[in-house]
C-alpha cells in the first residue's frame, strides 16, 4: 500500500456542504419509471443516506471519485429505473475528509457533515440490523489475523473468484468463490451472496466482476480487517458493511453503497493511510439498482426491483376514473377505466340537466373524498359539480363565478372551464378559459359555493400555436406538491407543463415524444393524473386512447382504447392513496346545539357507528364556526361509543405495523388521564388498544397494545387551553429508526420523540395487538367502568388509518381539518 499523500486541500468541498445539515436522499428526479416493491425495499433505501457513510478519516488522491449521483455498473440491464441521487460522503466530521486536488466527490450535495453518526449507524441498516444480515451470511472467507489475495478466475484454481456453474448449466451458489455475474445471459445473473470477511482481504481486479452484499467482520476484540481492492477493471456491485479499513485503487470501481466505521480499524495494518482511502482513480458509485438488487436477490427482504419515489404509496391501489364528453353514447357521465388495458365501463350519467352535455374534468378531494367535476368546457360554461363514484350521479354545487370568470363572451366563445384538481390540503384549482380578458387562466375556487377567490392569468406564448395565452385543459398534482397541466390540442408540438397557481406563470415544459422519440405534433391531452405509484396517467380524446407519460422524458406510451362505451374521453383521476388507506371517520357536526343526535355516523364503507349517551354536562356546540360535541365536566358518564368487534377495525389494525390516528379536539387542564378517542377493550379493565388521552398535567400521549408489550408514550406540550387543535398520532415500526416510530403532529408539525411512562420504542416491524374479544372505539369518556370520568372539552372529529400517513399527507390534512372539520356540503353517508 502506498504511503498518505500530501495533506489535501477541502476548499471547494467546504463552500458546497456548509449550506447543508445532515440531510435525507434527495427526491428522484424521474417521477414516472417504477415497479412495485415491498415497503422494507423502500425502508432501506431511503436509509442509505449517501454513497459513503463512514465514522473515521477519509482520503481520496490521485483522480480518484466518490460520487453520489446515481450509476449504473457496466453490463446491467435496468429498463424502468428511478434515479435517486444521495450525497456523496456522510461523515462526522469535515476536517476528517481531505480530497487532493485532483480528486472529486460528487453527489446532492457532495458532501455532508453529520456529528450523530455513532454505534447505531453501523448497526442499523434500514429495516434489517447488522445481526440480522450476518445470520444470512452464506460463506466466510479469510480468518483473523491472516491475509488473503483473491484474482478473478475460474473458481476451480485455488483463490480464483468469478461465476460457478454446475454440471446441468444452473448456478452454483453454494461455492464460496462465486460472486456472480453481470451477464443477463449467464445463469449467476441473479446470485448476490452475503459473504463475511475476516482479515486482510487483497482483491486483485485485472478486469474481474463481484457482486453481493459484504460484511467485514471484526474479532472478539471489536478490531475490524481490511479489504482492498485493486488493478485494473475490478467491478464491485454490491452493499459493504463493517468495521476496519476499506482501500480502492488502480482504477477499480466500486458500485452501490458502503458503510465503513473506521474507527475500530486494525492499527497494524491500516496506517499509514486512512480508514477510507482512494487513489490511483478508484471509485465509488452510489447505484440504486445495486441496493435493490442485493436487498431482494441476497434473500435480506423479500420485494421487487425498484422502489417508487418519496410521497407516493406502494401499499394503494390504481383506480381510475373519466367523464365523457359531448359525444354520443354516454355524455357527461362516469367511468371506471382498466388502467392496465384501458378498457372504460359505463358507471352513469350525471342525471343534471344544467349546463352543456360535457363533464370536461374531475377530481377527489383527498380530503373530504368528495368526487368533484366540472360540468362544461372552455366555451361551454363552469358548472362545478359533486359525482357519486358508485352511481354516477350528479349534485350542483353551483355556477363558478368572480373576478376572473365572469362569462363576458370571447371571440366566439362566451367562456367556461377545461380542468380541475385538488391540492394536498385541499385547495381546488380550476383552469378557466375566456369569460372576460385575458383568456388562459387558473383559478383558485371554494368547493363549497363555487365562487371563485382568485386567479392569475397564464403567460403568452410556450408553444400555443395562435400565440395566446396558455389554455389548461387538464391538471393533476404530484406528490411533492407541483401542478401539471395539459394544453389540449393548441400546440403545435404536444407538451405539458408545471404551473405555479400563486401567479399562474408556467415553470417547467416537457415536449412530448413518441417512444421512438419522435416528436408527438398531433397529440391531444385533454386531462392528466397521478396514480398513487406515481404514474402519470392521461386521456387522450380524440384518439380515444389512455396513455402514460413520463414526465421526465415526456414520452408517451399508448395503454390502450376507452373501448365503445364512450367515444371522447375528457376527464381523468385516480382514487388518492389517502382515500385507500381511510377506514374510518367521524364528523361531529350533527347539531349546533342540544342534544338531539343519538348516533355519529361513520361515513366510510363498512360503517361502525357510535351511539351518544348524553348527560346533562354534554351539548353540541358551534366554537369559532366548527361544530363538535362539547363536555362541560370532568365527571359524568356520557359517552361516544361502538362495538368494534369483528370490524374492518379490527381487521385492518389486527397485526398492523403501520396505523394513523388523527383527532381535532380541545381541553382543558384536567385533574386526572383523559381518555380522548380510541380503541379499548370493552369490559370493566378497559385496557387500551390505541387510545389518545392527556395526563393529568394535560400533555397528550398515546397508548398502544401490541404483540409484544403496552406502550405509553407522552410529549411534554402544554395543550390543555381549550384551543382547538388538530393531532395526528402515526404509528410506524417500519421506520428504520426507532424514535420516529410512533410520531405526534400538532396542526401538521411534528413535535419530536416523546417519553415513556411505559414500555419502549417499538421494535422493528413490531405489531398492534387488536385481537380482543370485547373492541369498543370510545370518545370522551372512559366507557364501562365503575367512575366514569369525562373529558372537558370537545371533539371536533376522528378518522382512523391502515397506514402511516407521511409527513406531506399529515400536514395537508391538518390544514384542510384547520380549515374545515365539519366536512363538504352536507353530512357524508356510505354507500
């Protein structure tokens, strides 16, 4: 090994990291190229915070490269990948990192200064821990205390590495040599072994390929070994864990990610260079592809290939519906549409005589999970209406009508509106069209009126082949907040774009293109919407077609016809992932005063209603315009309650590592524990099953049972002022560190870990516990016990999740709940 160079200048590197705190993975710039993946894939890569994580020094020299931006080995096939760029090192300290000036290290940003990187970092690995992976581990080369060199090969030579096959052709994957290929024709293609070094491991390149998951194990001291990687054309494509010191020379090239804790490196064989050190242009490459591949292929979690982008869900389904144009045989009516074939069935008419016979767009409310449409076009009016998905049926809302959407005519076109989406939090964005100077426009509308409270014009220009201002005929927003827009048929070359709604002014442009990337000069996008996994869905009419477009690339890819149930398809949505993963919720809006309602109604499919049982101390009431159920004593025995035994309840949280509870509620300081809303079993111990109560100093907290002990979890947050607020309560052990497994949100912020009064963090993957014979869902009171004792405040609203809402989805619902907890229009019934 060659002695340190010269100490290393850190200039640049220091100018790019000092605006960064320790930082998540960036967001992956394609949004529409995915597969379907199990959770724990996503777990783990969104663990692998960079290319190099590493506890110790680290040097790079001689044109060397650590690089974060995300590759692909040589040999590799990988149509349908994301890219997902990372940064390129994660370090404690940045005087520990020194990079020669002819050295680089890439990545979003290059490089960052992290001071918490401690034990856990390197024993951890997103949903699985360093104990785990080494019980998987299939062979061990090297012992402690001793050096090996190992040079590519066939494996029958002793030390020789590379693909072993057995006398019928298939893969040897019990020999301790074979460390795969990336050949797509050669059987070995998809071994990835977890092997365990012990020693000093020199691998010598001269153009040979590894692949696999490599652990480098340390003795009964804790003193790690070394592993070397050296000579020309070496490719490594795997995941390397361990303690010791890791070196990468003479143009070898390391892909995927490494997580080297050097600081329990061999003292007698590491010195005189780094813990981590490239020279001689070795490289390390943080590759996506290589981390999936190795998670699924090693057999460490079971999943698919590519993991889809933050703020999209893999656990939600796609579900699509459209509306039909003016054409015959179905106009302004509803469909459900084969997002796989394309094929769209018939589910009714809107049955409204108002306006023209066109329903251009709709959309869901991701909130109140209303379907809303717009009955009319961009010459053909704006009639902003609700549809029933299970019918059809149409309710008015009313005519859109304000500042900006006036109806004066335009050139032959008294004016109307095109397209229509939902924000997260559930803002309705309407794109207009003439109805009064200037033309193009987007409008910002009040569901519950259709009044329009804003709008900005949009620019000249960007392609319209006229030279207008640019027409919205479609729109759908993405996860990461963006709206996109489609233009029609007024271009002269296909495109869509981002818009920004606060000005109207276009922010993005994609040209779209054939998949031969041929430009699309014919092509008519009249709606768009993303699916819950991401995929850009969009209608195109007058080809009567559903197609998929990559907004990244712009590529368009024909699924296929409508079918003859309709012959012009105009609006398009897609079932939100929030919506899928709703399974219950309460509003309590069913009187302004008294005591008259006997039940609160669960407005979501499978119902589990809750009976009131009234005191003289519990009235309805109206506070700051929201309605709730108010108790104006500590104690009483009134009650909000249901018999969840063998609900979807239980079904769904039976088991369940992931749930979300949201409340909106008030208190006050009380005397003792209050129990809020939750679940609890119904007899006189009353256990909690996932019960949101205060203390009796008014801090929230949150009780959970699971397999595997009762939690208590509390936050030191003075919230007993009577001030209505809304509480998400997330529980998540998938998460790959601990303290965000159970996660409290007031109006949206996340406020941090809590304390335990009992139990402890959840285990990785640990379950709820609903399997009781008596299930009660309790509001207000505890319920069934010898002295009740009620809360004194009041419950706006309750809804229960299968899922761990993210923090975006949390913090859109907490400022539509701020808004408006009292629901849309009028009281929502199931079906």
């Amino acid at each position: 090994m060659m002695a340190r160079a010269k100490k290393l200048s850190l200039v640049p590197l220091l100018l790019l990291a000092a605006c960064h705190e320790p930082t998540t993975p960036s967001a992956p710039t394609d949004l529409s190229l995915r597969a379907a993946a199990t959770t724990d894939v996503g777990v783990a890569l969104e663990a692998i915070r960079a290319a190099v994580t590493v506890r110790g020094r680290a040097s790079l020299e001689d044109r060397s490269l650590i690089d974060g931006n995300d590759a692909i080995p040589p040999g590799w096939e990988c149509d349908g990948c994301i890219v997902q760029n990372r940064p390129g090192v994660v370090i404690r300290k940045l005087s520990e990192l020194e990079v020669e000036d002819d050295a680089q290290v890439l990545g979003e940003p290059p490089v960052v200064a992290d001071p918490t990187i401690n034990d856990l970092t390197f024993q951890q690995f997103g949903p699985v821990s360093w104990d785990d992976v080494q019980a998987l581990a299939t062979q061990t080369i090297g012992e402690f205390g001793e050096d090996m060199t190992l040079r590519p090969g066939r494996p029958s030579q002793r030390n020789r590495f590379g693909p072993h096959k057995n006398r019928d052709g298939t893969c040897d994957t019990s020999h301790p040599l074979n460390f795969g290929s990336n050949d797509p024709n050669d059987p070995c293609y998809d071994h990835f072994p977890i092997v365990r070094v012990r020693g000093e491991l020199e691998i010598k390149g001269d153009g040979g390929y590894i692949q696999g998951l490599f652990i480098m194990d340390f003795d009964a001291a804790g003193v790690g070994g070394e592993l070397d990687l050296e000579n020309d054309g070496l490719v490594f494509a795997g995941i390397l864990l361990g303690r010791g010191c890791l070196e990468i020379q003479d143009e070898s090239d390391f892909y995927g990610a490494i997580f080297l804790d050097g600081a329990f490196y061999n003292q007698s064989s590491c010195p005189p260079d780094d813990p981590l050190h490239l020279e001689d242009r070795g490289t390390v490459r943080w590759s996506s592809r290589v981390v999936e591949r190795v998670l699924v292929r090693s057999g460490v979690l079971d999943g698919g290939d590519v993991e889809p982008p933050p703020g999209y869900s893999s656990e939600a389904r796609t579900i699509l519906f459209g509306s039909s144009a003016f054409w015959s045989p179905n106009p302004a009516s509803l469909f459900s549409i084969d997002h796989v074939g394309g094929a769209a069935t018939l589910v009714g008419a809107s049955g409204l005589e108002v306006g023209s016979e066109r329903i251009s767009a709709l959309d869901f409310d991701p909130f109140s999970g209303r379907l809303y449409a717009i009955k009319g076009g961009a010459c053909h009016g704006a009639i902003l209406i609700t549809i029933d998905p299970a019918t059809g049926q149409g309710s008015l809302v009313g005519t859109l009508q304000g500042a900006g959407l006036d109806f004066t005519p335009g050139p032959s076109c008294p004016g109307g509106a095109d397209a229509l989406a939902f924000g997260a939090d559930g803002t309705l964005y309407v794109g207009g069209w003439y109805g009064g100077f200037p033309q193009g426009k987007i409008l910002t509308v009040d569901r519950k009126t259709a009044t329009v409270l804003d709008y900005h014009p949009t620019p000249y220009g960007f392609g319209d082949w006229k030279g207008r201002r640019a027409h919205i005929a479609g729109m759908a927003v993405d996860a990461s907040g963006a709206v996109w827009i489609s233009r029609g048929s007024s271009l002269e070359t296909g495109q869509i774009n981002t818009i920004d709604p606060a000005t109207g002014a276009i922010t993005s442009t994609v040209y779209l293109t054939d998949p031969s990337g041929a430009p699309e000069t014919e092509i008519t996008v009249s709606d768009l919407a993303f699916a819950p996994d991401g995929t850009l869905y969009a209608s195109l009419p007058w080809e009567n077609m559903l197609a998929a477009i990559d907004p990244s690339t712009g590529v368009v890819t024909r699924i296929g016809s409508f079918g003859p149930a309709v012959e012009r398809m105009s609006g398009l949505t897609a079932v939100p992932a929030v919506l899928q993963h709703l399974l219950g919720r309460y509003w309590f809006r069913e009187a302004e005063s008294g005591q008259a309602p006997t039940t609160v109604f669960d407005d979501r499919p499978d119902p589990v209603d809750l009976g009131v049982r009234y005191t003289p101390a519990m009235e309805w009431t109206v506070e700051d315009g929201h309605r709730g159920l108010r108790s104006t004593a500590f104690r009483h025995r009134g009650v909000v309650a249901g018999d969840a035994r063998n609900s979807k309840y239980q079904a769904a949280l039976d088991g369940a590592s992931r749930a979300t509870f949201a409340v909106v509620a008030s208190w006050v300081d009380p005397p003792y524990v209050q129990r809020l809303a939750g679940f609890q079993t119904g007899d006189r111990r009353a256990k909690r099953i996932a019960m949101f109560q205060t203390g009796s100093n008014g801090w929230p907290s949150m009780q959970f049972r699971t397999r595997a002990q009762g939690i208590d979890i509390r936050w030191r947050l003075d919230l007993d002022d009577g001030v209505r607020r809304v509480i998400h309560i997330v529980y998540d052990s998938e998460d790959p560190l601990p303290e965000r497994r159970i996660r409290l949100y007031v109006d949206g912020v996340d406020q941090g870990p809590g304390f335990f009064a009992s139990g402890a963090w959840p285990a990785l993957g640990e379950r709820l516990d609903f399997d009781v014979e008596a299930l009660e869902l309790q509001m207000m009171n505890r319920r069934r016990l010898k002295s009740s004792k009620a809360m004194q405040g009041t419950v706006f609203y309750y809804a229960v999740y299968k899922s761990a809402l993210t923090s975006s989805e949390v913090a859109g619902n907490a400022q539509a709940l701020l808004a408006d907890d009292d629901g849309m229009l009028s009281v929502l019934r199931r079906r």
